[in-house]
C-alpha cells in the first residue's frame, strides 16, 4: 500500500512532537488547511510543498521515493525510534549506535 502525502506529513509532525495546530503555526498555515494535507483532501501546491520540506526532516528525493516504493515507508515504530535518537547527544548516539551493532541477527 502507498504512503501518502499526508500520512507522511503526519509521521513528520509526530517526529518533532508537535500538535497540528503548533505545526500549522510553524509552517503559516491555518490549522484547517493542514488538517486537509494530513487527511489527503488537498494537495499543497508547489510553493507551499516545498516549504513544509524544508521545514521538517523531510528530504524530497526521500519523499517522493516513499510514493515511488511504498514497502519503504516507515513504520510507528521506526518514526518513533528516529524521534528518540535525535533527542540524543552525540555520546548517547554513538553508544546506541554500538549496542544495536553488538545485537545478535
């Protein structure tokens, strides 16, 4: 099944622990209109696309081969994980990084 746009922008906005009502804030969006990008019932145009890329870990080439690769997409599981590294020091991550290499496979 293909991730959309708005489960994508969902997962991004969960990433940094944000209501949707703070991230419309951030992005200068009324909240309505952010709801409808994250229900799939408006497509942003290219202006503002472009924004909320750079506005969210979002890389473009990542984003588009989500749609491209669906199997690729990430699960809670792996959005949550992402979260609870990047609020990591580098030490912290560096040993995480190191205990998940040591794991058996």
């Amino acid at each position: 099944m293909e991730t959309t746009f708005g489960e994508y922008l969902l997962a991004a906005i969960q990433m940094r622990n944000l209501s949707q009502k703070e991230a419309a804030r951030i992005l200068n969006l009324s909240p309505q209109t952010l709801n409808n990008y994250i229900l799939n019932k408006r497509t942003p145009d290219l202006y503002t696309l472009s924004h909320i890329l750079e506005v969210f870990p979002l890389e473009a080439d990542s984003f588009f081969s989500h749609h491209k690769n669906a199997h690729h997409a990430c699960t809670q599981d792996e959005v949550e994980l992402l979260r609870i590294y990047r609020e990591l020091d580098p030490r912290q991550r560096k040993f995480i990084l190191l205990m998940l290499k040591e794991l058996p496979k």
